[in-house]
C-alpha cells in the first residue's frame, strides 16, 4: 500500500529571528476552526562552515581526528496539506515543477508568505521591530521537494530540488546604483525621501497580504510623494503624478475600510505600481 507524500519548501536561514522551534498548524486567518492548510515546522540543524577567503590564506596546523567547524542554521520547512496518493505521482510533479520557473516562483511565494506570517506575528508579541520579512534571496538555500508526513517533521525528505536564486541584473551601471546612492546618502549629498521609505513598507505588506496596513501607508505614502516630487521629470514624469492626485480620494477611502477590513487589493496594486513607476524615473532620470 503506497503511503502519501506531502509537497513542502525549505528556507535555511542565518538567523531564526527569535522564533521558536516547532510545529505549527497553519489556517487562514480568522479561520481557527478549519482544518490546517500545512503546517510550518521550525528547527535548528548544524552545518559545515566553509573557509573564509583571506587576503593573504595561511595554512593552520590540524590535528588528527578533528571536526570541522560548524554554525547554526535555521531551517524553516512549509509542508502542505494537499498529498499525492503515492511516490509516484509526488516525483512526476517535481520533475514538472523543477522545470517551470513560473511554477517554482509561485510555490515558494506562498510558502514564504506563511514564513512571513510567523516573522510578522513575531515582530508584534517581542515588540520588537527589527524582526525583518524576507525574500527568497535572503535564504542561504530554498528547496522544493517531497516526502513522508513523519519523515518531513524529523527534518528527512523523499527528494527536493535546489531553487536557485532570482538572476541578478546584467548591466554593470544597474548593479552600480545602489552602492552610488549608499554614497551619497552616507557623504550627505542626497536623502531618502519620505515617500521611497513609506512605498517600501507598503509593498512589503502588500506581498505580504496584510492589505489593512499597506492601504494607511500608501495613503500616507502618496501624499508624501505629491509633495516631495512636485515639479520634477518631463512629461511621463508629470502624468503619473496627476494619475496619482486623482486616486487621492480612492485611497483615503481605502484606508478608512481598513479600520476595520481588508480593502481591495487590486486598486492598491495599480496605485502602488504607478508611485513606484514615478520613483524609478526618478532615480533613473535624477
């Protein structure tokens, strides 16, 4: 008789960011009567520590029988509820999951959005807000694979897939900014904006699904941006920021129903794109 298999991805981290280790079952929210949609297994496991490069590498003396250096790491493994009937089926789905890229960024976006839900809850009971959400590429390693239902939460699997990290960007100049604008924030030639501060926090939660928030910050956030950009960039530039002033009344609205619910997502998305899209022209522009 073939037991189930459970699909699950699996995020190595440097840092458990307070989060304790253990199973926790996993529902939508306000929604504690259902049954679990997966389950968040949390643990601790050691790993080698590779060499540090050095400048100038010098051997070191190494005593027989002696173990290599280890670290913690922070494995945080999302296993859904929906099983396949047998192994079989489980490692037919890998296979076509491991070759769609489209496939592989939607399965391990669900699951880091759980992983962000623990690290959002975390943030609120320490009170302490420095507990980061994270992406994808902040992991040391994702995995995406499958296996057993006890195996699975003693940290052994069937079979997973190594999911590299998103490409980087080609062009030198591209790569190059971020490190010229850290310059010239840090020699006190140019500031963060209010607004660029703001729409990140508001993205962050948006992807995140916590539209309550993400509709008060873009609400603050545009209202910064209309300020702080007013009269800047050509005529592109120009037509998103009046764009932007006619959502104005939309956005107040939404963050009035988020007092109290979530609002529609999908009007936060579009408003959230263009103040994006104007932020980019700017640095692109200057």
């Amino acid at each position: 008789m073939t037991e189930p298999h459970f699909p699950f991805v699996q995020f190595d981290l440097a840092s458990g960011y307070g989060l304790t280790p253990g199973r926790y079952p996993v529902r939508p929210a306000g929604q504690a009567q259902d049954a679990p949609e997966g389950v968040l297994i949390l643990d601790v496991v050691d790993a080698p520590l590779g060499r540090r490069r050095r400048r100038r590498a010098r051997p070191r003396d190494v005593k027989p029988g002696e173990e290599a250096p280890t670290i913690h790491v922070h494995r945080a493994t999302v296993v859904r509820a929906d099983s396949f009937p047998g192994e079989v089926e489980a490692g037919e789905w890998l296979a076509k999951t491991s070759r769609d890229d489209a496939a592989l960024e939607e399965i391990v976006g669900d699951a880091l959005r759980i992983l962000n839900r623990a690290l959002h809850a975390q943030r609120a009971a320490a009170q302490d807000a420095f507990v980061p959400d994270l992406s994808r590429d902040r992991a040391l390693a994702v995995r995406v694979g499958y296996g057993l239902g006890d195996a699975l939460a003693g940290g052994e699997w069937s079979a997973a897939v190594d999911v590299p990290p998103s490409a980087p960007r080609s062009r030198r100049v591209e790569a190059l900014r971020p490190q010229e604008r850290i310059a010239a924030v840090l020699g006190g030639r140019e500031n963060v904006s209010v607004c660029e501060s703001l729409l990140l926090r508001a993205r962050g939660d948006l992807d995140a699904g916590r539209l309550r928030e993400a509709a008060l910050e873009l609400r603050s956030a545009v209202a910064a941006l209309l300020i702080e950009l007013e009269g800047t960039g050509g005529v592109d530039q120009a037509a998103d920021l009046v764009e932007l002033e006619t959502r104005r009344e939309a956005l107040a609205e939404a963050a009035r129903v988020a007092l109290r619910s979530d609002p529609d997502s999908a009007e936060l998305e579009a408003t959230l794109g263009i103040a994006e899209r104007v932020i980019r022209r700017r640095r692109i522009l200057g």
